[in-house]
C-alpha cells in the first residue's frame, strides 16, 4: 500500500516541516478540510484523503452496519491501509512530525491509526469523535484534542468521553473541549484547534 491507495488532495511543504493529515466526514471529501489546513499550517505539507467507502454514494474511510454500530473487520482494514498511507507520504515528502485533524468519521478513522499506531502521529485532533468499543491497552506519548457537542445526537457525550479517558490512561496528553450544540463545529472548537496546533504551525 502506497500514496496511490487514497484519491487524495496534497499540498507540498518545506523539507522537515510537519505534515498535516486532514480526514472528512461522512459525505465529504478530501476539499472539505483542506484549505482550512493550509490556512491552519501554512508551511506544513498538507495531505487530504478521500474515503475509499461507498454509503449510499457519500464517502467514508471503513463500513458501518449501523448508525453508531461499526464493522469491525473493516474498521481493522481501514486502519492497516491508512497507517501505511501516512508513512507512505511522510517519507515521500521528508517531513517532520505527523499531526493530525479529523471530524465525525474522519475523527474515527484518525482515532483508531492512533490506537493502533501509537508512534505514528505526534499531535491529533479528533472532532465530534464515537469509539463505541474498548480498544485494547496500549502506552502512548502523543498528544490529542477531543473536541465535541454536548448535545451531539450522533456522538453520545458518554462514548466521547470514554475515548478520551482511554487515551488518558495509555499515557497520551488529552485535551478536551466542549460546546453547548450538536454535531455541527462552533467557533470555540476552531479557537482551541489553532491553540493545540499553534506549536506545530508557527
């Protein structure tokens, strides 16, 4: 598995800078984060995937059997694909540290590189996240922001939460920021985005 295993949006940076992995939605596509990324980190090589998943024409990156109810076996494909995407690119660009931004399913698809790859990416932020599975133990030294709707009826405060006291206990640093809303992105998530990021995209 190479760069040529994701349809995908690239934007070249300086020898060494991060790169900068932006994973869409459900419905979206590999435009929907990335000139908020550019803008993010404007000297980072920005990459954009397309999930390579059809539901009922909107693309994800792995399968679910229901709202909420994941296909594992996908999930785990999904996983092993995109991990060697992401190393695939940072050697192929020479960049620094990997960080990371995904939303809904993106968030999901992002989350679970980093459970499975604990090394891989060194700063995440996973927007409007559900992990509706204990993920196996494992020690980690990254660092990830949570961000989330209080009222998100599509990712329950309970299962958030619970992701990111996982990542808390495997030794990851976790931030968490909340908004009174649903599902939609308000402006205090993009403030404390630019905030986590800030260290990474000067």
């Amino acid at each position: 598995m190479t760069m040529e295993s994701y349809v995908h949006r690239a934007r070249p940076g300086a020898t060494g800078a991060p790169i900068f992995f932006v994973f869409h939605g459900t419905g979206g596509d590999e435009n929907q984060f990335f000139d908020f990324a550019s803008r993010l980190a404007p000297n980072a090589t920005v990459i954009s995937p397309r999930g390579d998943v059809a539901e009922r024409g909107a693309a994800r990156f792995f399968r679910r059997k229901a709202e909420g109810v994941y296909d594992l076996d996908d999930l785990a494909r999904a996983t092993v694909q995109m991990a060697a995407f992401v190393a695939a690119c940072k050697q192929h660009y020479q960049s620094g540290p990997v960080i990371g931004l995904g939303f809904s399913n993106g968030a999901n698809i992002l989350a679970n590189v980093v459970i499975e790859k604990p090394d891989l990416f060194e700063a995440s932020v996973l927007m409007h996240p559900l992990m509706p599975f204990e993920p196996n133990p494992r020690s980690g030294r990254g660092k990830v922001l949570i961000t989330a709707g209080e009222n998100d009826p599509i990712c329950p405060v309970p299962l958030t939460q619970a992701l990111a006291d996982y990542f808390a206990a495997q030794g990851e640093e976790v931030q968490v920021e909340w908004h009174p809303g649903g599902h939609e992105i308000r402006g205090n998530e993009i403030e404390a985005v630019k905030a986590f990021l800030a260290p990474y995209t000067a």
